[in-house]
C-alpha cells in the first residue's frame, strides 16, 4: 500500500483562481527572460563593486573561512562552531540556496551531499539520511524553526505541505547520523533543522515572479518593517503550479499540482535578556487526479517562542505550538490532524567544565481518520500523548581542545511506554585547522499508526496491525575528521557502523477457521528484521579564485538486513528502503564580471537495488544577473542531461522526471 499516491478537491471557484494567478504570473515572468538573454556586459571593474554595493536584503557570499566557523545549534541544542561538532553535519547557506535555482525545500536539500533526495513524481519526494529511503521514509527528523513537521500517521514527513519564501531561510543543518538524545524518537538516520530569519533580517519589500517547463508558474510576495520600538514584523504569501510527470510509457500522468502559502513572522526584543517569536503559516493545494477528484492538502500552524538569557551565560525558551493537519486521499481516507507541543530548554555553566542543558517537552496529537475504503487505520479517532525530557553535560577534559559530551532524552509514549536514547560523543580540537570527533548513540523509531494498519477496511483483514509492534531500535558508531590544510580548501569525512534491530517485517499468522479460501493471508506487522549498514560520506570546498569556488561530496552506503530465527517474512525487507550505493555531486558557483553569476552542479547517484532503478547523472545551470542594487533576473535549468528520467518507484508504476527550464524576477527594496 502506498498511501502518498493518493488528497480534498478545492472549490471550483478556488481552482479556477489558482489556474488563473498562475496563468498570469507565468506569462508575465516571459519578459524577464528577454531581458535576461541581453545581459553580457564584461566590464571587469563591475565585479570588484559587487561587495560594495551590495543590497543590503542580498546575504553576502560567505568567505571559506565563515563556512567553517559557522554557528549551529542543532547537534546539541546550543551555539556552538561547525569545525568542532561532533557529529556529522553540513550546513546549507541561504546564498547556496538562491544560486542553486530549487524552487522548494526538497529541491535545496539536494545541496546537503549527506541526503538520499529522489523525486517520485510532480509532488512526492524520498528523503533520507544513510539509508532506508522510501516515501514512507521514517527513520528522519524534520524540524522548521523548532517545530517538528512529523505525521503520527506513519512517522515521517508529507514533503508536499513543506513550504515556505526559500527567501526567508537563513540556513538549513542538516544532520547524518542518530540525534535522538538532543531532539527524540525518529531522529535515527539523520536531522534536518530549517532556520528561518528573523523579521528584523526581512525589513523592506521583496516580490518574485516566473515561470517555464516543469515549474509552470509562480510568484511571491513579502514585506516586512518595524510595528513599534523594536517590535518587528513580516507577512508573506506565495503561489505556484507544476507540470504532471511522465508516465514510463510516455504517457501523461495526470498530477498536475498547484498550492497556495501565506504566514507571518513577529520579533520583539523586548530587552536585551528577552526575546519573543510569534509565527504562523496557512497552506492549501490540490493535485490533478485522473477519472477522481483531485487529491487535496490543507492546514497551518502557530508557533510561539521565549527566551531568555542572563549574563553569566546561562540561558532560558519556552517554545508553543498547534499545528493542523488536512488532507483526501479520493477513495483511501480523510485525515484530519491537530497537534499541540510544548517544549522547554535551560541551559547553565555548573563550573569551568560542565555546560549543562536540559529541558521538558510535552506533545499532544489528535488524529481523526474517515476510512474509505480498502484500507482502515483503527480505530478511527485516536489521541495520543508523549512526554519527554533530556539532559546533556559537555565536560571539557582539555580547555579548547578535548571535549566528552554525555546525555540522553526519555521519552513516554502510548504505543511501547518508557524509551531512552543516550549518546557519548568526544571532540578533539588537534589545532585551529583539524578536528577529529567520534560517537556512539542509540536511537529508536518509535511506533506510529501505520503500523496497526488493517486491509482491507472490514474482516476478514488481509493484513493487520501489530498489536505488540515495539519501536525500531538503532545503535551507531561514528567516528569523523575535519582539516583545513590551506586557507582555501576545507574537508570532511564522517564514517559510520549502524547496528538495526527490531525492524519492521510482515509476518504469516494461523489462518482462522473461516478464513476465506483463496484469499493471501493472514499477515500480521511484526518486528522480525535485524541488520547492519555502513559507510561513509566526505566533502570538500575548494576556493580555485576569489570569484570561483568549488564542492565536491560523495558517499558511500552498504546494507544488510536479515530476518531473525522466528521470523517468516516474505517481503525479505524490501520496504524497508531502497538506496544507492555511491552518490556523488560536484557544485561550481562563479562570480562572473558585469554582475553576473553562473552557477552549476553535475550529480550521480547510483543504482537502486529493489526495485531495479537505472543509475543516473544530471546537471542543473544557473546564470543570474543584477542590473541594481534591487533588480535580479535569472534563469535555471534543471535535467539537462535527459529529457526525462526515473529516480524512484516500482517498474509498474515508475514515473519520469522531465527537463525543465524557468525563469525568474526578483525585486527587493
């Protein structure tokens, strides 16, 4: 079953609005490429005046050296230098974004050389972090400025609502590796942290516009400014539709998909100890659905945050929010999804050596499900609560050189009852230019509704859920390596030995007296797989001139599972992911005279294994110029290589991701 395949039909007058706007925004975005084909100017001095004349809404291309000290919070829930986490982490800048030409957030995460990023078709994407990937993938948190976009419906994320200004990111962290003692249950395989700016960062106005093959049309809109002494704001709004994929027959596949998003941000600084966040998003949108009604998505979020620091350094946030969930898949089910969270952190110095944060949470889901037909999640209306609480002590054994961070998060949830992921994790600062880290972490998937999933939707079930699933259990074993040996070159190599146990199977049951003849079953969702994955993944930054640098990434993937003795699964684990075992990237961004920028990046990614998908090499070009200090035109193509291509999914139902090129306008002031 694969219930991303199938959401609730807008209003009639709705669509035909959404057709028109992008219509409109399309054809309008057309005479931005004409004026984009007439830019070569080669005037060399135009480049040396970039720096200076920069808008100051336009972030600045950081230096090698900025990127190697850039401040995370997301390995240990506090600021601390990229060059010494322990752990594996690379960072996505918000200039790599805008000069990558992504047009939404799985788009960009494909800069992070530690994903698995496959689009399936015109909406659905596989996201994953060493291994497991599917778009059912549940082994990956996801967090959007602290708040965790996770669906208890199978315990991963919908990448079709993940929305938002790409604009409006300041960066995105993105973790492989086990981070369930900072942030919880399904932080298995990796975490990513999108950190969005802060309003006082988005004064003035900013509209962009465009459109072309593939990414129809779009548009957006955002203006920001100060509401009173120190008190800021921003509301934003934007819009877009997509082109259907292509069947692997070359047929249409008829999932044309258009969506809406607005929101808003407030920042008070209250006083220099005390800040406030208030922030909400409202999202609706609808895919093309042949002989059905369309697929629809819906809903939003309010977000609430405090903190407070105090001069000896030691600090305070209280973080609250609801999040809403709706979404139809035609002839499955109707989802609605409310979710409540509360979260606090403290963090204080107990000596010279001891920095100590801890923290409570408290989450409450509330999901409402209408079966259908053919599938049945049961019972229908169920609540669900989690508590949780996590301590953490960075010991520093050697001032500014050796570290051993200790800690662990407890956890209570109403499926398996008390979990506990503890990590040790060691830093070695050898000199200001090499870092070598190491760590061993467990982590659990805890269950989710998915797994008591009844097929068909009335006896006698095919399949049932397990009425005794436990939560996936991961031990893991890291070990990495940072150097700078030049000022203009940075490299990272992180490896690693995952040790999985529990894993989800389908068992075989004893057929019951009147069981029906003839019918396959019964099954039952047991815990009968154990296994092993290994790897490696590296990067490297290589700053070839002041106007020109380079990134290479690669990684390596191996994974074994194995059913243990009791165990009868026929699926042999093939659901449980479908990954490549090499993939590698190269990114080249230039600064080029007359304010022109050329960016590209070539990737490979190998074969997948079950089902069989091809390997596959691809390259995306972006070239972008600045007539102004407000005035940016640009054009992107992606897929070049290939008119169109597989990345995912079962030979059956395969879909073909296109080649396509857009153009866009963006104007800020």
């Amino acid at each position: 079953m694969n219930i991303m395949n199938t959401h609730s039909s807008l209003s009639t007058q709705e669509a035909a609005f959404w057709r028109y706007l992008g219509i409109a925004i399309h054809r309008s975005a057309m005479a931005s490429l004409v004026i984009l084909f007439a830019l070569l100017s080669t005037n060399p001095a135009a480049a040396q005046m970039d720096a200076q004349e920069q808008s100051p809404n336009l972030l600045k291309k950081l230096s090698l050296e900025e990127l190697v000290n850039l401040e995370i919070t997301s390995v240990s829930r506090k600021i601390e230098k990229l060059f010494g986490a322990a752990s594996a982490i690379y960072v996505i800048t918000r200039d790599e974004i805008r000069r990558s030409g992504a047009t939404g957030i799985p788009e960009a995460l494909r800069l992070a050389p530690n994903l698995q990023v496959t689009q399936v078709d015109s909406r659905q994407w596989a996201i994953s972090a060493r291994g497991f990937n599917n778009t059912l993938a549940n082994k990956l948190l996801v967090m959007i400025d602290g708040r965790t976009v996770y669906t208890p419906l199978y315990a991963g994320v919908f990448w079709d609502a993940q929305d938002m200004l790409l604009e409006d990111i300041d960066r995105i962290e993105v973790i492989s590796g086990p981070g369930g003692t900072s942030w919880g249950a399904n932080a298995v395989n990796g975490v990513i942290n999108i950190i969005t700016r802060s309003a006082k960062e988005t004064e003035g106005a900013f509209f962009t516009g465009g459109g072309g093959t593939g990414l129809r049309g779009f548009g957006g809109a955002r203006f920001g400014g100060l509401l009173a002494k120190n008190l800021y704001y921003r509301i934003y709004g934007k819009y877009f539709t997509r082109e259907s994929t292509i069947l692997a027959n070359g047929k249409d596949a008829n999932n044309q998909w258009r969506a809406g998003q607005g929101g808003f941000r407030a920042d008070w600084e209250a006083s220099p100890a005390n800040r406030f966040t208030l922030q909400g998003d409202f999202y609706n949108g609808g895919v093309d659905q042949l002989r059905t009604e369309d697929l629809s998505i819906g809903g939003g979020n309010l977000l609430g945050r405090w903190s407070r620091t105090r001069a000896e350094g030691a600090s305070f946030s209280l973080q609250l929010y609801y999040d809403q969930t709706r979404r139809l898949y035609p002839g499955t089910f109707r989802e609605h999804l409310d979710t409540y969270d509360l979260d606090t952190q403290y963090r204080f110095h107990a000596s010279e050596r001891h920095d100590i944060v801890f923290g409570l949470g408290y989450r409450l889901t509330d999901d409402n499900i209408t079966n259908i037909s053919g599938v049945a999640f049961l019972p229908p209306e169920l609540t669900r609560q989690l508590f949780s609480a996590f301590f953490q002590d960075e010991i520093m054994l050697v001032k500014n050189k050796l570290s051993l961070t200790l800690g662990s998060k407890f956890e209570h949830n109403d499926y398996t009852g008390f979990e506990y992921q503890p990590s040790v994790r060691v830093s070695w600062t050898a000199s200001e230019r090499q870092a070598l880290w190491g760590a061993v972490s467990r982590a659990i998937r805890a269950p989710s509704r998915i797994d008591q999933i009844f097929i068909p939707s009335a006896p006698p079930f095919t399949l049932q859920g397990g009425p005794n699933f436990r939560s996936e259990e991961l031990i893991a074993y890291e070990l990495g390596y940072r150097i700078q040996p030049y000022r203009s070159l940075a490299i990272s190599l992180a490896t690693y030995y995952n040790n999985y146990d529990h894993i989800r199977t389908i068992e075989p049951i004893p057929r019951p007296s009147n069981y029906p003849r003839g019918l396959p079953g019964p099954f039952v969702i047991a815990n009968g797989h154990q296994g092993w994955a290994y790897g490696a993944e590296a990067t490297a930054t290589y700053q070839m001139r002041e106007w020109w640098r380079c990134r290479a990434g690669y990684s390596y993937f191996q994974k074994h599972l194995s059913l243990k003795p009791e165990s009868m699964d026929f699926t042999l684990g093939a659901r449980e992911g479908n990954d490549p075992k090499h993939q590698f990237s190269f990114r080249s961004s230039m600064d080029l005279p007359g304010r022109l920028e050329l960016d590209g990046e070539f990737r490979y990614v190998g074969q997948l294994p079950s089902p069989l998908v091809p390997s596959y090499s691809e390259l995306g070009i972006r070239l972008g110029w600045r007539p102004g200090n407000h005035l940016e035109l640009s054009i992107a193509g992606q897929n070049l290589l290939h008119d169109r291509h597989p990345e995912f999914g079962a030979l059956t139902s395969r879909q073909q991701i296109k080649r396509s090129v857009y153009g866009m306008i963006t104007w800020r002031f």
